[in-house]
C-alpha cells in the first residue's frame, strides 16, 4: 500500500518542537492536512511526494505564538489614544469610544488585528469581547483563518451597566450560540465565557456563567485581580480578595483563564492551584499600566498553569509576543533578584506550549505528530540577531516579529516571504484607518 505524501515538507530546519523536546539541528516538519505528521532529522524523516517543499535554509521552524489573553477588534481600535494613565481611568475613556462600534468598523479592526497577529507568528489567541459583537471578527476569521476562542464579555454593573440587558439575554441563550459557531471552522474557532471583571459583574452572573460552561462545555475566559483599584473595590464591597470572592460563588475551575493575576496573596494563590484555575499573563501591559507585576515564581511552584499574552493593542501597543517573552524575562529576574529564573527555554515554552494549555488548546503549541499544523519560521540571519549561538537566546532576547517569515495556521500556509497569502494588506490598513479616524472624532 502506497503511502500519500505531506502536503507540505519543510526542510533544512533548525526545529524547536517545544514541550521539553530537544532541538533538531537539521530538521524536517511535514504536515498532512491540519496536523503534524512527522518531525525529526533529515536522515528519519521522508519528504517524498511533498506537495511543496519549504527550504528553510538553517532557519528556525517552532510551533506558532499562543496568545493566551487579548482583545483584538476593540483594542486595535483604540491603539496609541490615551497613554501615560493608570487602569480604571484608561477603562473610562475607552468605553466612551467602545459604546458607539460597529460591525463594519469591527470587522476592518478584526481583519487589521487577524494580519498583524499572523505577521508576527501568532497562529492561536483568546478573544476577550469588551466590545460585545463578536460576529465580526468570526467573519474576519473566514479570511484570516487562525485558531482561536473567542470569549462573549458580559457585565451588569460599573462602566460597562449598559450593557446589562444584553449580557443577561446572551447568557440565558447561549447555547444558541454555541450550536451555530462553537468548534467551526473545523475545531478551529472555539467560544467561551467571558464575565469582564469582579468590578463589573455580580454574584449572580459569576454564577450563571458557571452553569452555562458547564451545560455547553465551553471554557471561560476573565479579568481577575488586574491591580489595586480592583482589589481595594472588592474589599470594600465584599470584604474578600478578587479570588476569595469568585471561590466562594463556585466559579473558578480548569477550564477558567484568569487574565493578569497581579494582586494575588499566598492564600489566592493556593486557591488558584487547587482548583486548576490557568493564567493569561500579560506583563507588557501591567507595567505599563502600573498594575503590578505577577507573582510568577510563586505560582510555578505552585504547580499553577501560566501562559504568555499580549492583552490588547490599546493597553501593550503591540500583537507582539517576542516583546513579551522578552520584557517577562527582564522584569521577573529583576523582580525577584535572580538572573537564573525565568532563562530563555522557558520563556519560549511559555510563549507556546505553556499558553495552550493555560488557554485550554492543547492541541497546539507543540511540533508533535498528531499535533495541529500551527507552524512559524523564524529567520535569524539578521543584524539584531547575530552571531547566534543559542537559537532560544536570539528568539528571546534579539528577534522580532518582522523576522517571521512563513505562518502556517492549521496546515494552511496564512503568510509566506512576509506577504499574507490571498489578503490585501493594503486595503485593510487604508479601511481600518479610514474606521477608526471616524470613531474618534464621532466619540471624543
């Protein structure tokens, strides 16, 4: 029996499989329909009848970014706005702009974010909706075709109060949803749950979302100790810490992402290993903010799952996860006076491996046979980059997102030579610019 070739080989590689596997030096990838189908050296891996071949000429082939936490459409909206301020004031402004999107607006945002994601090697992300129309970007998606779960945002006080009623009838019919778009796209487009913030919502959302997952099977994605206004409003309403709180109403759970996480006490995170609560952590935009800074040493012994993200172009400025690779390594040696934590290796499986899982996608994140087809090339024969003795050091420390050259997003090649494969990228700066100037002057 003939066995049908890869539909794609890639050859000459130095392969970064991730998941605690060794570097191949002289690599080959094949990928067969979604997903991989072998990876290993040159001698052990056979390309014939390859549909097309990728020479990668010494280049870096690894598993695509997983970008555990962000908000596409919206933030990308709000870009470079408002700077220099902390949390609850940015929030504020923002919902001035965020009350009067669009579809057609989000949709040239989606497919603004979609481009600028698969240009830097993001192949998989989890949608936080703060804008509270989703459907556009699932359209966008259609073009731009990467792995995703896209979290409905709820909320029935605070700033986000008006959009209570919709919150409410989105809940009670959710399952809807989840019949018409949930596993599209061939398990490709997932949905979630996504209760903003213990600021922004109350007990009894907290617990509706926590029946709704469990009755649809779907994840849930939110904000939880961000920073201190957070908590100081929680202790003054309830008289608890964010995570106490949320406990206490049974909502947290493996399949729960909890965004940022930067206020948590040694009895939050306890409580967050024990019930397998993962983390999207977004240092980039917690600094910025001045949102404090995660206690990542802590919750890694705590055996708590931790992912890398971007959180959202308004609040990090970029979709750019060699910039959070890079600053997560810098701030947390800096923060708990080691060099030795947090060294290159890790800081790459974080990035990958380690965000699937903390976004509840293990199906990616790691070049594996049987693994989903969600592949970056990376050339580092750059001036930044050079000399390179240590791939996992340029890729932390040197590279950037403009030295990925080839994205493949569930065995389909999304970019290759830096140009996006059937999209005009042209037309969706000149359209996503045209969207956003007219928001801000309808807005502010």
């Amino acid at each position: 029996m003939t066995v049908e070739g890869p539909d794609i080989a890639i050859v000459n590689a130095v392969v970064l499989p991730m998941g605690g596997a060794a570097k191949i030096a002289r690599g080959v990838v094949t990928i067969k329909g979604n997903a991989i189908r072998e990876v290993g050296t040159a001698d052990a891996v056979g390309t014939d009848g390859a549909k097309k071949i990728i020479d990668a000429n010494g280049r870096v082939v690894m598993p695509g970014f997983v970008n555990s936490h962000t908000h596409i459409a919206s933030n990308m909206l709000l870009r470079g706005l408002l700077e220099d301020v902390q949390l609850f004031e940015w929030l504020s402004t923002m919902w001035r702009l965020k009350r009067n999107f669009d579809p057609d607006t989000l949709y040239w945002a989606s497919l603004a974010g979609l481009a600028e994601m698969a240009k830097a090697g993001i192949t998989t992300f989890n949608e936080h909706f703060d804008a509270y129309a989703v459907e556009p970007e699932i359209e966008a998606l259609h073009r731009i075709p990467l792995r995703a779960t896209l979290g409905y945002g709820f909320a029935d006080r605070g700033i986000y109060a008006s959009i209570t009623d919709w919150s409410w009838k989105t809940l009670e019919t959710f399952g809807d949803l989840v019949k018409k778009h949930h596993r599209s796209g061939g398990d490709r487009v997932h949905l979630a749950l996504s209760p903003h913030a213990p600021y922004s919502c109350g007990a009894e959302m907290f617990r509706l979302v926590r029946e709704v997952a469990d009755a649809e099977k779907v994840a849930i994605h939110t904000h939880l100790a961000e920073g201190p206004q957070e908590v100081a409003y929680v202790a003054d309403t309830y008289g608890t810490t964010p995570v106490k709180w949320v406990h206490s109403l049974g909502f947290l759970g493996p399949d729960v992402t909890a965004a940022h996480c930067t206020q948590l006490t040694d009895d939050d995170i306890a409580i967050m290993a024990e019930t397998g609560t993962r983390i999207g952590h977004c240092p980039c935009c917690n600094a910025k903010l001045n949102s404090g800074t995660a206690r990542l040493r802590d919750l890694r012994a705590a055996g708590v799952p931790v992912g890398l993200a971007t959180d959202g172009p308004a609040s990090h400025n970029a979709l750019d996860m060699f910039q959070e690779m890079k600053f997560a390594g810098m701030i947390h040696k800096d923060k708990t006076n080691d060099v030795e934590f947090l060294k290159t290796n890790e800081l790459l499986e974080m990035a990958t491996a380690g965000s699937a899982i903390a976004m509840n996608r293990p199906e990616t994140g790691i070049l594996a046979p049987g693994m989903k087809a969600d592949v970056i090339i990376v050339d580092l024969d750059r001036l930044h980059c050079l000399p390179v003795y240590d791939e996992a050091a340029a890729l932390v420390y040197s590279a950037r997102a403009d030295d990925v050259v080839t994205t493949i997003a569930d065995g389909r090649i999304v970019m290759e030579d830096r140009v996006l494969v059937g999209i005009d990228e042209a037309e969706i700066r000149a359209k996503f610019r045209e969207k956003a100037l007219a928001l801000r002057d309808r807005s502010l």
